[in-house]
C-alpha cells in the first residue's frame, strides 16, 4: 500500500507483473481449475454484464430488483436443465458454498423433527469418501459428524447398499455424486435416492462439476446418462456450478431443492438487533452482483443449444485423450469415468520397469507446457487404498490442442516410465524421522528457487498422518499469501509459469484482438488499434522472463504520451533488450516495482510509481 496516491497505469502495470506468473485461463493448457468455452466474445459479453452491475448490493433485492431477477431467471434455467418444475433455490457464490448450504439445511430440519435422535446426539453425514471435501467442510463449520464409506480402489465406485446400510437415526443427510470429482465416477443416486425417501433422509446430488455438462451430454451425441437429477424420486437437492461447465466467470453456483421446507432451513433471518431487517438466503449478507450477471450472461446467450454444441467439443476431445491415455504404456484411466473428467493412475498389471508414477508423468507434461493435476493416495477405513492419480478436466478448448497435448503426454511418460517416486500407500507410516522434508523448506524452495512442482508435498501428504499432512498443507500454503518483506517482492518471488500468450482468444491480459471470425478477447481499458501490436509485443517479451536477461516479469505500462509500451522488471545491470516490439516501445525498469525509490528520483518514463516508504 503506498501513502502517496498512485498513477492508474502504475497500479494496472503492477497487476499486469503479479498476472505474469499465473498459469493461463484461456487456451486449454490448464486442465484443472479453469473452464474455458473457446469463446472469446463470450468473456467479453460477461465482462460487459458484471461491468453494469458493479456497484449494486446483492444484501437487499428489494433496493436492486435487478438482483431478484437475474437470480430468478437462472434458477428457472436450472429447473429446465435439472428437470425440477418447482425446485426452488438460489444462486450462490460457488459449489462450496452451494454444499455448505445443503448441508446447514438438512441439519436444520433433522433437528426440527419430532423422531430425531436423542438429545445430545450429533447429526451424520453419510459420503462416500470421493465425495467433495466441501462436505467435510460443511460438517466441521456446522458441527456435524462424517460417516465416509469406501469405494472400490479399481472401480472409484461402491454399491448403494453400501452407503444406505449406514442410515441410522442420527442421519441428517446422504451425499451422492454426479459424478465424484477425483475419479469422474458417477455414484448409484437412484439406488441411494430411494432407500433414502424409505428412511426420510433428505439426499444431496453434488453436480458442482457435473451439472453444468451432464444434461447436455445424451443430446450432444453421448451415451445415456444414470439417472441423477431431479426425475430420480428422493433426490431434494442439486448443486451445480455455472463458474464450471456452465463458462461463467468464478463466482456462481446453483443450488436448488425439491422440498421447500429443506429451502427455507437455508436462510439465516434476525430481526432481535436494532439495525436493518436481515434475511440472507446464502452465507453471505453483502455480496457482489457481479458475478451473478455474468452467469446470467453467459446463459442467456448460450442457451440450450449453445450448451449442446460445446457439450459436443468436449466429447470429442475426451474421447481422444482418453484414446491416446489408453495407449499409454503404465498408466490406466481409473474406472469408467461419465463425463469429461479423467484420473489417471499407475498400471499395477505391467511389470515395475514399465509403470509410470501418475505424479512424476503430471511434472513431467508440465514441464511441457500443460498443467495438470496431482491427487495423493488415500488410506480408506477397510484397510484399501485409493492409488495416486493425476486429474485432467478436458473442456471445448483441448480440442484445439490434442496434437500439443498428445505429444506431451506420450513424452512425459516416456520420461519417467520406470521410475518410481515416495510412498502411495497412504498408510501414514512414515515420518520426518524417515526423511520428510520440512513444509516450511518446499515452501522456501518453491518461493526462492522457483520450483512449483507439487510432487514431493503430495508424496508427503501420503506419508505423514492425516491431521499432521493437513498442517503441514497450512503451513506450505501460507507462505505464498504473508506479505514480502522490504528486501522482496511477490511479483518476484513468485515464479514464472506458463505464459498467458497465444492465439487471440487465449490471452487474458485486457486487450482486445481480433481473430479470424471477428471475436475479441476480454476488453480492458487499454482497447485501442494498437492492440494486435501489443498483444505481439507481449507476447515476445514473456520469452525473456526467467531467462538468461534476469528478466523477472513482463507488465502492460505507458509513455510519457500515454502510448502503451512493454514493461520488462530486470536485475541491474540493465539487460540490453530491444528498444520496441512490433512498434510498441520496451522500457526496462531495473529496480523492482514494489520497492522504494530515492525520493529524490523521479520515475523513469514508463515505470510504475512504487510506494515511498
């Protein structure tokens, strides 16, 4: 925070820089994390939705009735796609949020019931163990008790019998998956769902990452999906995420219930304090409309058959990855995933020379360019183990990339097959006297030496009991979001990752630049003619980060004229560097840009203004 006001462009240029080390949200190099359509005017048509409602309060529709409708208007597109003429719900900031709500809810009216368990008795969950964690979550916030049931370690699946034998008078709620996240297995919902109106325990479809491409799948030339939404008698509630399959900006989730009680046992409401009236139907009181115009956006404008057709794309490009994974010497795809979800887990049936471990292959693709998702083994309560796996979410846009990304994936196997990393039995047993590197040093090693790979934290998740793993995630993650110090920067400390560059519609810096149909990227406020330039500017400047030049970070900056130009953050002595980039003019700054100039120093042209203490 600087005491002096700052230039505009100044804060923008140190955005820009701090931008410079995420992995990229556009473009399919990302199989995790990021749900790309592929359209970039899209992105800008959510841009513009959340730009008009930037200031408007979601806390009281009744002062902004706008909310009220985008709100009704995507809770009607969820009753249409989810099959629930007369579910009711809300629109939430996320899937977490969505789950914890399920969840508050079913405890509300278990404790409401007349049968309920004796007092002093704590309500129960029961999950299967590839549930979410936001259900663990959900039970630790809310004081619930978790009763988690194995799955098959080859399958990812589990008999309904094996969940509904668990339901006692303590039950307060089911949770069944469409499909599970880790493994992208769907669970028997119907099964569950009927046991559960025989017990009268409300049952919880969670299709964060399901609800937003499974009901589009048959009708996009897939083949028939099990039974999961509302048409399954006892299914009373859904959530599905808009800010997954549904291409909406992060921020947005569905959660609808069948039973309007369980809806009402949602909302929080006091009117014992002497200020407003309050009633909030989500865990949020004050909250941005932003991201629900977004959603309502990018809904309204796909509609149903837009949903089809990227539905289609991302068929294609799982059925060829999964083609390309199933020729793969040492690794198989772990069970018999519905969707476009895909874990990827050693081969135990080839001889050890030939297995690939699932967590060296991911550095291994990621050392050429894609990033994928790494998931430690789990010890389960029968004594099996769910095997490590590498996660890969494929969306419209890895069709583009499938020659790149099959080159990477066969490479990375080849790099590793036959090596072998840690423990993945999950057992817990060993220990730092057995050689567990400390958090706190991957995190310095990380920070310092500019190494993110995750494989070691993940060996060490699976080798240290589980209460110590998840204070060691704590004091790992930690470190990355603790101010610098006077002597350091986050932008420089952070190492550089992929490079957010690429065709048109896989930028995601602000500007806008035309490709081939006429779509534009994200508008920003550096929209201008020059902007194909820039973008080519940009775009070769990110080379030189990381390399031998002592460039740190590449930023989007201005002249004296207020022309754009290149920002390039380099060590001293100042790197000889061009002096333009396609016509766009490079100014090199070579002292870091969150640190302190001499007072008596006026900011060199194109150089963010720092702070001055």
């Amino acid at each position: 925070m600087t005491s002096d006001p700052t230039d505009h462009e100044a804060v923008l240029a140190r955005l820009a820089a701090y931008r410079a080390h995420d992995a990229p949200t556009h473009g399919g190099r990302v199989l995790s994390y990021v749900y790309d359509s592929g359209l970039a005017a899209l992105d800008e048509l959510a841009a513009r939705a959340a730009r008009e409602v930037q200031s408007v309060n979601g806390l009281d529709p009744t002062a902004f009735p706008s909310v009220a409708l985008l709100e009704g208007d995507l809770v009607a597109f969820g009753r249409e796609i989810l099959h629930g003429p007369d579910a009711i719900g809300s629109v939430t900031s996320g899937g977490t949020e969505s789950c914890l709500l399920a969840v508050k809810a079913a405890r509300d009216v278990w404790a409401a019931r007349p049968d309920a368990a004796p007092p002093g008795t704590r309500p129960t969950i029961v999950l299967p163990s590839t549930a979410h964690a936001a259900f663990h979550k959900a039970a630790h916030y809310l004081g619930l008790d978790l009763d988690v049931v194995p799955v098959d370690p080859t399958t990812g699946t589990l008999p309904a019998s094996a969940l509904t034998a668990r339901f006692d008078t303590a039950t307060a709620l089911v949770v069944v998956s469409a499909p599970a996240y880790p493994h992208g297995v769907p669970d028997p919902v119907a099964e569950v769902a009927a046991a559960a109106v025989r017990a009268g325990i409300p049952c919880h479809v969670d299709a964060c990452i399901g609800g937003l491409v499974l009901p589009f799948w048959e009708a996009a030339g897939g083949a028939p999906v099990p039974a999961w939404d509302f048409r399954v008698p006892g299914v009373t509630s859904i959530s599905a995420d808009l800010h997954k399959y549904g291409y909406a900006p992060k921020g947005a989730s569905l959660l609808l219930f069948a039973d309007r009680a369980l809806d009402r046992a949602r909302y929080f409401a006091l009117t014992d304090w002497p200020g407003y009236p309050v009633v909030n139907p989500t865990v949020l009181g004050s909250r941005s409309a932003t991201s629900l115009a977004a959603a309502w956006a990018v809904t309204t404008a796909l509609g149903t058959q837009g949903y089809v057709e990227l539905t289609r794309r991302v068929q294609a490009a799982t059925a060829a990855v999964r083609t390309v994974l199933s020729g793969l010497r040492g690794l198989r795809v772990l069970g018999d995933p519905v969707g476009p979800l895909l874990a990827v887990v050693s081969d135990d049936s080839v001889d050890p020379a030939n297995r690939v471990d699932p967590h060296l292959w991911a550095a291994a693709v990621g050392a050429r360019g894609f990033v994928l998702q790494g998931q430690p083994a789990l010890a389960q309560s029968d004594g099996s183990t769910l095997p490590r796996s590498t996660h890969l979410t494929v969306t419209p846009v890895t069709e583009g990339l499938l020659t790149e990304l099959t080159d990477a994936l066969v490479a990375g196997a080849d790099e590793v097959r036959g090596r072998a990393s840690g423990r993945a039995d999950g057992s817990g047993a060993a220990g730092p006297a057995q050689g567990v590197p400390d958090p706190a040093e991957l995190a310095r090693a990380a920070r310092e030496e500019g190494e993110l790979d995750l494989t070691a934290v993940l060996a060490l998740i699976e080798a240290l009991p589980r209460e110590q793993s998840a204070r060691m995630l704590v004091e790992f993650l930690a470190s990355f979001t603790e101010p610098q110090t006077a002597t350091g920067s986050a932008a420089e400390d952070y190492p550089a990752r992929v490079s957010d560059t690429g065709p048109a519609d896989g930028y995601d810096d602000g500007l806008t630049a035309p490709d081939a149909s006429g779509a534009t990227d994200t508008p920003g406020a550096a929209d201008d003619p020059q902007d194909a330039a820039v973008h080519a500017a940009l775009a070769e400047a990110s080379g030189w980060v990381g390399g031998q030049d002592r460039v740190s970070a590449v930023g989007l900056g201005a002249t004296d004229a207020g022309d754009p130009c290149v920002l390039v953050y380099a060590g001293t002595p100042a790197p000889e560097l061009p002096t333009q980039l396609h016509g766009i003019p490079v100014r090199v700054v070579t002292s870091d840009p969150v640190l302190a100039l001499d007072e008596d120093e006026p900011p060199a042209a194109g150089r963010p203004v720092p702070p001055t203490d």
